[in-house]
C-alpha cells in the first residue's frame, strides 16, 4: 500500500489549511470522495486542497462546511489561502501558478522577453525592476524569488510538465545584462535542453510577418482538465478557456513553431550567443 503524504502545517497557509481540512474529514469519519459527493469537483481536487497543492473555491468550501457543519469556516479561510498561494505574484497570474504544476505541457511564445520559467535571478531582477523602478527593494526581491521558485518544477527529471519554447532571436542579441550575466541566462537554457526538460526554439529576427505578433502567450494542457492560454501584457494578464478561442490560439502556436528554427538549430544558436558573450563580442 502506497503511504499517503504527511501534511507539514507549518510550511505555508495553503498547507495549514488542508491539514485542518483533512483533520476535520477524518474526524468526522468520511473519505474524500463521500466528503466531495454532491459538489461539481472531483476527488483530486480536494485531495491536492488538502495537500496544500490547490486553491480551495469558494463554492467547494461552502460546501464542505455544510457537509462537515464547520460553521463557514473554511468559506472564511479560503480567500485568506487564495492570498497566501499567489504571494508576491500578481492576482492576475493566480490561476497560472496552480495550472504550471498540474499541467501535462506547456507551451509558450517570448517575443520580448524570456519566459519566468527560464529566468535567471539576475535577468529576473532586471526585468522586475524595468516595470517597477520604484518599487522598494524587498518587494522586488520577493516577486524575483518567487518567480525563480515556480522554476522548481524542472528540477526532477522525473517529473512533468514537456515544456516547448519559441524564443524570437532578438531576445539573444538584445544585453539587458552585462556580458557574463547574459551568457549565464543563456546557458541555463542551453542546460534545460540538454537535460531534456525544455525543448527551445528561436524565431529568426528575419521571418517576415509571423502569427502572434501582438504578444506572448502560454498554452497548457492537462491530463483531466480542458486546455487553457494566458497572455500578458506589461502589467495586466489574462487566462483564455474558451474552445473555440484556446483552439485558435493554438492553431496559431502551432503555425509560429513550424516558421521557428527546429529544436537542434535553435539550441546551437543559443550556446554560439552564449559563448559570444563570453567572449565579450555580443552580435547585436
């Protein structure tokens, strides 16, 4: 028998939460698919909520107090975790943090800067401090260092998601890091390639016009839930479920990665960028 995962309260809210959850389930002498009967979500939802995983909705939470007569008090705590779980990341990009690590594949497009998920802490640091020049410096240390902590789900390479990638070439010509920073930023993607966790590729800055001009956007498929999109801008985002939408976004992913140089071009062109700006020649 496969022993269940011990809960650590005290590692964050999200984990406090669930233990109290699953204390009061099992109190009360319920499993976890009689405790979610009569609710619109799934065993694994409310499991991976006990598990500190996943954002508990509200809905569900009422739910749940009505079932285990806690008298709304997981209704009340639910926003205090929703809070809790986004951090220093913007409330915008919340659902996007719970999708990351439940999704089978992302796929994502950085037309003018490299993806969150590949950032270094100095290019990080760098970009969140272009958006906010102001900002005191421990709230940009703590949105770098929770950027860099959604990195963690390629450090098993056990584990999911397939990540696939399509850079625009400019991105490696343009230094918004001194010399060795960028080849550091550069190199730690030419590893995740090597490692067979990411698969890159790089748009040439002469393609010609090319579909998703407009901006980035990042697809996400997963094993037990319909396909979602999110596309940002400087200081606003958004996440797409609608079909016939996450198709057409998809349908033109898939026609920007065929104008994409393939995968082992790509990654030659990333390290020869690499080690240019080792050299102290960058090629602009």
């Amino acid at each position: 028998m496969v022993r269940r995962k011990d809960i650590d309260g005290s590692e964050s809210v999200p984990c406090f939460y669930g233990k109290e959850l699953r204390w009061k389930r099992e109190a009360a002498g319920l499993t976890l698919q009689q405790l979610v009967e009569g609710s619109f979500y799934g065993l694994s939802h409310l499991s991976e909520v006990e598990r500190g995983e996943r954002r508990m909705p509200r809905e569900l939470a009422e739910h749940v107090d009505r079932v285990l007569k806690t008298d709304g008090f997981f209704a009340r705590r639910c926003e205090d975790v929703r809070k809790a779980k986004r951090a220093s990341h913007a409330s915008y990009f919340e659902r996007v943090l719970e999708a990351e690590k439940r999704a089978e594949c992302i796929e994502e497009w950085g037309p003018t800067v490299i993806p969150g998920l590949l950032q270094t802490e100095a290019y990080a640091r760098a970009v969140a401090r272009a958006g906010h020049p102001l900002e005191p410096q421990d709230e940009t240390d703590a949105k770098v260092y929770a950027r860099l902590a959604r990195a963690e789900l390629f450090d098993d390479d056990h584990m999911k998601p397939e990540y696939w990638v399509i850079l625009h070439e400019s991105l490696l010509r343009r230094p918004i890091l001194p010399s060795l920073a960028m080849a550091e930023q550069l190199d730690r993607i030419a590893a995740l390639a090597h490692r067979h966790r990411i698969t890159p590729q790089i748009l040439p800055w002469n393609c010609g016009a090319h579909p998703l001009m407009l901006g980035s956007m990042k697809t996400m498929t997963f094993p037990d839930a319909p396909p979602l999109v999110y596309t940002e801008s400087s200081y606003s985002g958004g996440t797409i479920d609608d079909p016939a939408l996450v198709k057409q976004y998809c349908k033109a992913y898939d026609r920007l990665r065929a104008a994409a140089l393939p995968p082992e071009a790509s990654l030659t062109m990333i390290e020869d960028a690499a080690k240019d700006y080792r050299n102290g020649n960058p090629q602009g």
